[in-house]
C-alpha cells in the first residue's frame, strides 16, 4: 500500500532561514497538490546581522535559477574572497582565510609540504603570496574565476557579504511568485495529536488554527516548535566557545569597500567589519563573563569609520545546537536549530545545508523515522565539524594580555579538535573526513596564520631537485602577481556588472 502524500508545509518564521527555506521548497519540489505558507510577523525582530557569506551560497542561488548580477545589485552585495583575521594569534598579527588553494600540489605532494622544505632552506615567500586569493584580496582586486583548469585564475572561489533583510525580502518575491502563501501573525499556541506526539496545527493569536503534515521551525533562539512544543534538549558548548553576547550596528563607509571580511581579536572576543555597498556592517561578538554590555557597546562604538546609521543592537545567545533537528514532523532550520558564532560565516550555510538535506530526504506522510535519523546525523557532522574550527581559532592563540585569551588559551578542546591539531603539528597532515564543511586549505590558512608550525613534513618532498622547487615555487609567485595586477579593483568590478540603485 502506497504511503500517504505530503500535502502541507507550514513554515513558522520568516527572516534568512524562513525565505531560504521557502524559496528552494517551492523551487525545487516538484510535487502537484503541495502547498507551502510561511507564517511570521512583522511585529517580531529578526537576528539578521550575518551579512558575510562563503562559496556554497552562489550554487544555492543557481539551483534557484537567480541571475547573480541582478541577486547583488538587489541586496547591496560585494564580493568576498575570503576573511582577513587581525589579533589572533599576537597582537599585530594579520592573515587571510581564503577561497581557494595554497599554490598547487607538485608530483602529488601537496603545496604546504613543499613549502614547509623551502621555507626551511630560506628559499621560500611567506605562504600567503602563493594563494590568488589572497593577494587579490590584499589589493583589493577582484575577477570572477577562470574555467580553465591550467589557469591560475582558477584555484580560487568567492562568496557574498550582502543585506541580509534584503536577500530575505528578495527571495519573499521569489517564492511568492511560485505559490507560496504568506501569513501574517504571531503563533499563540502549538497544538500536538495526542496519539502520535506530531504537531497538528499552529494557532495564532487572532484564533486563526493552521493545520499542516510538515512543519518548518524557524523562529529563532525561541525555537518555538522545536523546543518550546516538542521539548527537544540543546547541547551547551560555551565550554569551548565562550562568547554569548554580540552587539551589532551599521555605519556610513569610509574606507574602500574590501573583498573581503574583517574578524578582529578584541579584549573580551572580537569584531567583524562586513562592507557592503551602501553602507558598513559592524559588531563585537564578546564574553559576558569577561565584559559588560555597556563596555561593549562602546567599544563597537568608538571603531566605528563612519556615522552610525542605526541604535546599537544587543543579542544573547548559547552556542550549541539542538540534540535534534528533525523530530516528529518538525525540522529545525536556521537558529532554531543551534547557533554558532558567525567567526567564519557558516550561519547561511548551515541554513543551506539543512534545506539541502531535506530536499533529498524528503519524507511522506508516514515519516518513517530513517529519514529524520540520516537528517540528523548529517546536521551532526556539520556543526561538529564547523565547531571544532571555530574553537581552533581561539585555541591557536598566544596571547596572555587579557582574562579572556588565557582562558582560551589554556582551555581543553573537544578530543576531535586535540586530534586534529596533533596530527598537524606532528608532520603538517591535516585531517581529512568525507563530510563537512571545512577543506585543507581552511586549516592551513589558521594553522600557519596562529603560528602552529609542523615539526615535519611529507618527505616524498625530498624526492624533487631543491633549485628545481624554488624556482617552480618563485615562478608560480610571480604569475600570481601577475594574474592578479590585471584584474580590475573590486569596487570597478561592482559598478560595472552589479552595482544597486542604477549606478553601474
């Protein structure tokens, strides 16, 4: 006997995680009779500071079939090739988290060993020279990548730092005009069939009863369904990441609109600097065990470049995720789910990866409990994985100059991470697993950034001549240089092919 069709999708939160998820439901399924509504109000917030994005957003935004020119110039957006962190490991300290590869392997031995020989032998330019990326970035270049392999042009990627309201907005245009139905109002009461434990029907507040067969949490830190009806446990890691306070706040520009994201360490956590095209994202991500609100608020305030466009904003969060993020006939997307401090910008993506996993698992209306399993144990691996490099940041750190950084400094981190980092440090292997967000490149980049040096190398690296090396190595250098030195500047690139409000 064939199981029951899935008929109706009740989404209870708008925002990024609500319109996302709306937007690729309607997209991308391609069953008659099902409706979608999206249930939010007007009268409640959204987070909506993460602004910076990375690479998998552009595939999301195809699959979408959303012109990317026209997707810039609607959401104020500017390109990213990467992110550039200040502070971390010494005060003074500057590295790029880039898009894209460290130089090329050679003879099937990967880049950073070859480099780790010539350095070593005094032959070798900091790593960071061999990545187009990067260098673009520090010349505030930009060119979208070749699709020519041999090309230098393409090892690199990038992403997006736009307005987050306005991608919501957006994409609200998008679903709507493939049928989903928006309903205005705050949900007073969750109601659950006694029988099975499901959720029946979400009750608004003006008495309007929405029954539905699939229910989409995005509501928030509230985690109205997820938490508050269906009682699902969340997992506290404020042990390893300890910031639970941010305050964000916009700003006139000032300075050149970069390629690339701003994470500066700070005393008590740090700040990020996002430039868009009309205006600046600014914030301070801190330890309220170790700074107050008012002393982060004003110090947000005294970096700001230009005038303030907006009140300081004050969010409380718990860094974790939920046990669970599909239970019953409940999935969580968006914070809801859990939340992990915006550092590298993974909150959009796991947003992504969610209504990915669910797409390809959707289930009937008998959800039969292997779908949710697999769900969940794919989310899993996302936010453990996307942890651990966070964590990593604060831990590769040798500062002792305030509480806070001797804390991070000292603190013991997941066995995950400690593995990780002592395969590393042991002959310059980074760990590499089949799921997950973070490549080597990712871990290189805040490995040798923070100072964590290998004692070894891979020694098939002794087999290629040194003169050999050093000359392929200072050859790639120069076409680095080069290649990037003709690329047009980023805010050339903006204006000519996406800038908003008709200015291209």
């Amino acid at each position: 006997m064939a199981a029951a069709v899935l008929e109706r999708i009740i989404i209870v939160g708008g925002g990024t995680a609500g319109w996302m998820t709306a937007a690729a439901l309607a997209t991308l399924l391609k069953r008659p009779g099902l409706s979608i509504r999206l249930v939010e109000s007007e009268e409640i917030g959204t987070v909506g500071v993460g602004e910076a994005t990375i690479p998998h957003i552009r595939s999301f935004n195809e699959r979408l079939g959303l012109d990317e020119n026209v997707f810039m110039a609607r959401t104020q957006a500017t390109f990213k090739l990467g992110i550039e962190f200040r502070d971390w490991a010494r005060l003074g300290d500057s590295y790029i988290h880039p898009f894209g590869a460290y130089g090329r392997s050679m003879d099937r031995v990967g880049f950073h060993h070859h480099w780790l020989r010539m350095r070593r032998a005094g032959a070798a330019a900091d790593i960071h020279d061999y990545s187009l990326p990067i260098v673009a970035a520090r010349m505030g270049r930009f060119d979208r990548p070749s699709d020519d392999p041999r090309s230098l042009l393409s090892t690199f990627s990038y992403a997006f730092q736009f307005d987050a309201g306005l991608y919501a907005a957006y994409l609200r245009e998008h679903a709507e005009a493939r049928g989903v139905v928006r309903t205005e109002g705050k949900v007073a009461n969750v109601e659950l069939d006694p029988e099975n434990g499901n959720v029946r029907a979400v009750v608004l507040e003006r008495g309007e009863r929405l029954e539905g067969d699939l229910f989409i949490d995005c509501s928030g830190f509230r985690g109205l369904l997820i938490g508050g009806a269906l009682q699902v446990g969340y997992d506290d890691w404020t042990e390893w990441l300890p910031c639970d306070r941010a305050v964000a706040v916009p700003c006139d520009t000032v300075e050149a609109s970069t390629p690339y994201t701003r994470a500066t360490a700070l005393e008590a956590g740090w700040s990020w600097r996002i430039p868009l095209q009309h205006r600046v994202g600014n914030g301070y991500v801190y330890s309220s065990a170790f700074l107050s609100d008012d002393e982060a608020v004003a110090r947000v305030m005294g970096r700001l470049e230009g005038p303030a466009r907006a009140e300081p904003r004050l969010l409380r969060f718990t860094t974790g995720k939920r046990r669970r993020q599909w239970t019953r006939n409940c999935v969580a997307i968006g914070l809801s789910s859990g939340f992990l401090e915006p550092l590298e910008s993974t909150s959009i993506h796991l947003i992504q990866a969610a209504i990915t996993n669910l797409i390809e698992l959707f289930p009937d209306a008998g959800f039969d409990p292997a779908d949710a399993g697999e769900f969940n144990r794919i989310m899993d691996l996302e936010y453990d994985r996307i942890r651990d490099f966070l964590v990593l940041h604060y831990k590769a750190t040798e500062r002792d100059d305030t509480p806070f950084w001797n804390h991070c400094r000292t603190m013991t981190v997941p066995d995950s991470l400690a593995a990780k980092m002592a395969l590393f440090k042991e002959r310059g292997v980074v760990a590499r697993y089949r799921d997950g967000l973070f490549l080597e490149p990712s871990w290189l980049a805040v490995y040798f950034g923070q100072r964590i040096e290998p004692a070894g190398y891979d020694p098939l690296s002794d087999r290629a001549p040194e003169r050999a090396l050093a000359e392929a190595m200072e050859t790639m250098r120069m076409a680095i240089q080069r290649d990037v030195a003709a690329m047009p500047t980023h805010d050339a690139f903006v204006r000519a092919c996406c800038a908003a409000d008709g200015r291209a």
